[in-house]
C-alpha cells in the first residue's frame, strides 16, 4: 500500500485505488509547510477526533475534493453545519462496508472536544480491513489493555501509533501496544510537532528493534510502500 505522510498524525494511504486521508492537519502546521495543502487528494477523510491538530483542514480539503468524511456522530454534526454534508457519522466498535474495504471504530483513551468548544463524541482509533491487508490507525490514545481485542480480532499488517508522549502515549507504552495488538510493522505518529512532544527518533527506532519490532518514521512529505 502507498503511504504519504503529511505532517503530525496526518496520512494519506491508497487502498484499492481510493485514497484515504488520516486527521487533515497540514496547512497550520509549521512542520508541514512544504506541503500545499490543496494538492492532497481525498476519496475519504477519516478523522480520529475533534481536536485542531487533527481536524483543522478537514473542512477546506472535504470541501474541496467532495471526499467522505467518517467521524463520530457528533464531529459529523459539527461538519454539517460548516457546510460539508458528505459524512457518514460512526461510533466506537462500528463497522462499515465502503468501496474500498471495512472501517471499524475501536476506542482510543483521549478526549475529543472540538477547536469552538463543541463537544466532540468519544475519540476513536479506525481499523482498515481490506483484500490486500489490515491495518490499525490508533489516533491519538494512551494504551489501553482494550488493545488486546484488535489483535484476537483481525491480523494487523502494519499500525499507526503516537509515539510523542505528554497528550498520548511515548515510544514504551507503544511498543506495548504493538505487542497488543500482535503486530511487528508500527509507523510512528504524533511527535516532535510541539515542543511537548519533541523526541529522541533514533533512541525510538532503537528501542523498537531491541524490542524485536520495526519502527517506520517518514520525512514530512515522503511516500513509501509499505
Ligand atoms: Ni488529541
Ligand atoms: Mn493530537
């Protein structure tokens, strides 16, 4: 599967000729200000919960590509009202068949409230299940033994984790969760964008591969096949 990163939590993948857009957090970003943010395509916006950081071109890029946007209930309120009615509302441990494979919505310990103050529904993490593999997108979380249940679920081939710690969980609760979730392929997420989650990205690969788990950390902008 091809896999851009855009900045942050923020990642487009390809599956089954669809492209899905991950937490749309680009063009506020200073990390990310390479990328133009009306050039990143969308058949679909997955979007993990209602914080800034994850949600903040949401609007201009569904508006813009008239992609999906799969949310909670009440993020999906929200983007109505701000004029983007392609949404299809989900909550934690719902599935959905869309055209390019499965979403199911599993729990993420956070909070989710929205940049105006609107309460966001419940943050989630997605599990993408298709013909060609499975992966998880756990958004922002801390670990959680509910971790567990994805790998006695499904075979996870790769997952997106945060590994920037202070809001979500650092680089050892998430080689934890990788043992949860019974996956040995974990692209790193949430980190060094703020100063609260600045890291140490080779101690993190490090400590990944003593814990006989690959760590894949992207360049803002590149696109790898994973
Ligand atoms: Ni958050
Ligand atoms: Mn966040």
């Amino acid at each position: 599967m091809n896999i851009t990163y855009f900045g942050h939590s923020c990642f487009g993948v390809e599956v089954n000729g669809k492209h899905i857009l991950f937490d749309p957090f680009i063009s506020s970003n200073e990390m990310a200000k390479n990328i133009d943010e009306a050039t990143v395509r969308a058949d679909y916006i997955l979007i993990s919960h209602g914080h800034f950081d994850h949600i903040a071109d949401a609007v201009s890029v569904a508006k813009r590509t008239g992609a999906k946007v799969v949310c909670s209930w009440e993020i999906h309120e929200w983007l109505n009202k701000k004029g983007v009615s392609n949404t299809h509302p989900m909550n934690v441990g719902g599935k959905w068949k869309f055209d390019f494979g499965n979403v199911k919505c599993v729990s993420a310990v956070h909070s989710s409230g929205l940049p105006d103050g609107t309460y966001g529904g419940n943050p989630m993490g997605f599990i993408v299940e298709s013909d060609k593999s499975n992966f998880y997108y756990a958004g922002d979380t801390a670990l959680t033994y509910d971790m567990k249940l994805i790998g006695e679920y499904r075979q996870i081939d790769f997952a997106f984790l945060p590994i920037g710690d202070n809001f979500t969980m650092g680089v050892d609760n998430a080689i934890i969760a990788s043992q949860f979730i019974n996956c040995k392929k974990i692209i790193g997420m949430h980190y060094d964008t703020f100063g609260f989650i600045k890291i140490d990205k080779e101690d993190a690969v490090q400590k990944f591969d003593m814990a006989g788990n690959e760590l894949i950390l992207f360049n803002i902008g590149e696109e790898k096949s994973i």
